[in-house]
C-alpha cells in the first residue's frame, strides 16, 4: 500500500518535471525566434543609416543621375514606412535593387570609384546586405526549428495546451534577391 | 529537407562536444586525485586521502582557471594582437556577418603575423570566444573564401568544438607533468619501499591513463569534426566553393609557416607545418586531407545549387 503511493508519486513528479522541461524547450525555442526577428530590423536599420551617407558621397560626382540617386531615397522611405512581415520583405527587395542599380552606374565615374570614402562605403554596404540575409537565414533556421518541435510529439500535447502559434517564415519573392548584391568595382 | 537533417546533427554535436568535455575533466580529476593520493600512500601510508583530496583540489582548480583564462592564454602563446578596426575591417565585418548567420555572440577578433594562410578560433563559451587569423590569410584571401574560413572557425565556437580543444590541450600537458612526477617518484621509492608499492601504482596508473588516452586520440583525431565544421560553414555562408577556395589556396601557398606553439596547433583550419612533429601532439593527425575536405565541399556546392536556393523547407 505504502510503496504504492510512493510510486505513484513519483510517477506524478517525473511527469510534471518532464512537462515543465517541454514547455521551458519551447518557450527558449520561440524567444530565440522573436529575438533572431529583432535581429534582421537591427540590420535593416543599419542599412537605412549607411544610404544617407552614400547619396551625399555619391551626389558630389554623378550630376546627372538625380534620378537613380531619386529611386534609392524613395525606396529607403518606402522600406521604413512598410507595415507587416510580407510588404517589408518587398520593400527590402525594391531597396536592394535600387541600390544594385546605382553601383551599377557607379561604374562609369573612375572619380567616385577612386575615392576613399566610397570604397569603405561600399565594404560597410556590402557588409550590411550580408548581415541582413545573415540574420533572415537565422531567422528561417530558428522558426523552422520551433515549428518542427511544436508538430513533434510530445511537444505538440504542451503546445495544443499553452496555445503555442507556429511563426511564419521570411520567404523572398525573388529568388535573385537571396543573393547578396555584388557592390564590386572590379 | 536537406537543411533539416543538417541542423539536427548540428545541435546533437554540441551536446556530444559538451558530454565530451565533462567526461574529459572528470577523467583528470579521478587520475591526478588517484596519482596524488598514491605518492601520498608511497610517503605517509595513513595519509594517502589527504593525498587524494588534495589532487582533486589542485585540479578542481585548475580547470576553473582554464575555463576562465584558457582561451586567453591561448591567444597569448599564439602571438596575436588585436585586430585594428580600420587594418582588418574586412575581417571584422565578415567575422559579424557569420556570427549573425550562426546566431552566436560576435566574438573579438585577433590577428597573428603570419606571411601563411591559417586560422584558429579559441572559446570556453560562445559568449567569450575570439577568432584569429594570420595576415597571410587576410592578404591572400579573397572576400568569399575569408567567409568561408571565418564561417569554419564561426562553426567550432558553436558547436564547442574550441572548449573540448581547450580541455583537450590542458589534459595533455597534465599528462606529461603526472608522467614526469611518477618516473621520479617510482625511481625515488623503488628501492626504499620495495617494488610492491610502486608497481601497483604503475597498474593504477595504466589502469586509469590507457583509456584517457585512448579517449584522447580518438577525439583529437576525430576527422568528423573538421567535416562537421566544413558542413556548418556551407551551412551558413550557402555558398560552399568559398570555403573549398581557400582550402585550394591553403594548399597551394608555400609560405613558411611563423614558428607554431605545439599546444595550439589543433586548433588551426589546417596544421602548421612543423608543429606535426614535435611534442605529445605528434601522435595526432588532427586534421583530415585537405584534398578530402575540398571534394566534399565541391560535391555539396553541386548540390546546393539546387537545393539551397529553393524555398527553405516549410514544415
């Protein structure tokens, strides 16, 4: 009777210890999640504060491209301004294209390309896609890793009960745009 | 799916990196516990638990201490500065970048000088690892294969590889001490004591140093690790041939290698020349072929270049 109880009662504690452990997994799992999504906005501002720079170095050398130059500052406002995990990621696109296209016209001023602070912008910008798709890859490796524990039994039991939502994963439209733009003089 | 079986093998390495490493101190504690305890039983025969506590003290110790400072005197032994902001900024800005992709603290940055190519990472955490690179390595390296080496060196800081190396380096050294101290001692008490004494420590001693050594060579030797690494780096920068690149470069500089530290030479992308001869790390072989680990990574640009562009997997 006595050692009865005491294996049930012990049956009952390793259960909530092993509960306590799945839902502690998961609750890490997802704040790894929200914390690689903080990370792409870091880097996405980072790039935002690089264009002004860039615009004002570029500006003094290419005189008659106003309107490339006009098309990086719109897609810059329109990347900031963007609501919501789908228009960003397409605003982003828009911006990384924009800029591809003024280092493309970059190429023709042998001024510009010689200049020093243009070639440590172009290091930092190139830097700063990288760490943007950097962080977006974490992001989809950290989702996709918490996604699949929340299907997983017996995760999914704890998941149902505690109201565990799957994330959504950054998909780029353009499958061109997963690249890092090559920003390369040479 | 592809990406999915990889991440799983990535997680369980560091759990098996980390088990590896526990087992490992705890092996040296028993060993430098029991050779204390059996030179204080050869001494004072009523006294050999002092003995045996004190050794486990000392090395209690002494692993704090490497825990805490290991990876900086490893910095030290190797020569290394600190890398300039302005000097080594495509370094720095490349070590961020896979830092980001891997989702690990930025580590700092070191620099050796160093005309050859080669790398090490040191770190008992993630959270206080450092990357060195030789300036050889920087001046020759292009931007791609400097990502692929760093995303190398990235990948043995987050799957632990670098504590395991840490302890693995510590526990060597220890050896050859406890060796030094047991041949002077058993030669001191061999003819005072009678040879019972001595010769039953001599099986303690084999007793408990065959198997770490064994354990030793096997997990310095462990040639996965370097491929794990390998795949980690593909893994992180999607794009393989940058890695295979340097590795073709590595293999075709012939610059002379700055004089190495033995202690250190497991950690580098690819061993000095020179260190392989000398010292207790002559025994291993720590790093596979070259020639091996570029055609697996070319075979897996093969494949990336399908798979890796698609969608990641939705589950």
């Amino acid at each position: 009777m006595f050692t009865g109880l005491v294996i049930f009662l012990v049956a009952i504690a390793l259960l909530v210890f092993l509960f306590v452990a799945l839902y502690n997994g998961l609750v890490s799992l997802r704040q790894q999640a929200i914390n690689a999504w903080a990370q792409i906005d870091v880097q996405l501002r980072r790039r935002y504060d690089l264009i002004p720079n860039l615009v004002e170095t570029v500006k003094q050398y290419m005189k008659y491209e106003q309107e490339t130059l006009e098309k990086v500052i719109q897609a810059r406002q329109r990347a900031m301004d963007a609501q919501g995990m789908r228009a960003q990621g397409e605003a982003e696109n828009a911006l990384t294209h924009a800029l591809g296209g003024l280092f493309a016209v970059a190429e023709s001023y042998p001024d510009l390309k010689a200049s020093q602070n243009m070639q440590n912008l172009q290091e930092e910008l190139a830097s700063t896609e990288n760490r943007i798709s950097a962080a977006r890859q974490f992001y989809n490796d950290s989702v996709m890793e918490y996604n699949t524990k929340l299907q997983q039994f017996p995760q999914s039991v704890v998941a149902n009960m505690f109201g565990f939502k799957p994330r959504e994963m950054f998909e780029i439209e353009d499958p061109g745009a997963r690249e890092p733009v090559k920003v390369s003089f040479s | 799916m592809i990406i999915e079986r990889r991440r799983t093998t990535f997680w369980s390495e560091e759990a098996r990196n980390k088990r590896a490493t526990g087992c490992l101190v705890f092996c040296v504690l028993v060993l430098t516990s029991a050779v204390i305890g059996g030179i204080a039983y050869l001494v004072q025969p009523e006294f050999w638990w002092a003995g045996a506590l004190g050794g486990l003290f000392l090395a209690l110790i002494l692993f704090t201490y490497v825990a805490q400072y290991g990876p900086k005197q490893l910095i030290q032994i190797a020569g290394a500065r600190d890398a300039d902001p302005e000097e080594q900024r495509r370094m720095i800005d490349v070590g961020h970048e896979m830092a980001i992709a891997a989702g690990i603290p930025v580590p700092k940055f070191y620099v050796t000088d160093d005309p050859s190519i080669n790398a090490f990472s040191v770190g008992f955490n993630p959270s206080n690892a450092a990357v060195c690179f030789t300036t050889g390595a920087l001046e020759k390296l292009n931007r791609d294969e400097l990502q692929g080496v760093m995303a190398h060196e990235i990948s043995h800081i987050k799957n632990y590889d670098t504590r395991l190396m840490t302890m693995l380096a510590l526990t060597l050294g220890l050896l050859v001490v406890i060796r030094s101290v047991f041949l002077r001692s058993g030669g001191l008490s061999g003819r005072d004591r009678g040879r019972s004494g001595a010769g039953g420590i001599l099986v303690l001693i084999l007793v408990i140093v065959a198997p770490i050594l064994t354990m030793l060579i096997n997990l310095a030797t462990s040639r996965k690790r370097e491929f794990l690494a390998d795949a980690t780096a593909a893994q992180l920068t999607r794009y393989p041939d940058g890695l295979a690149d340097a590795l073709e470069k590595i293999e075709a500089d012939s610059s002379p290698p700055a004089e190495v530290n033995a202690a250190i030479s497991p950690l580098f992308i690819s061993s000095p020349a020179g260190a392989e001869s000398d010292s207790a790390f002559s025994l291993f072989s720590t790093h596979p072929s070259t020639r091996e680990r570029i055609a697996r990574l070319r075979s897996m640009g093969l494949i990336n270049r399908d798979a890796m562009t698609d969608q990641p997997p939705t589950v």
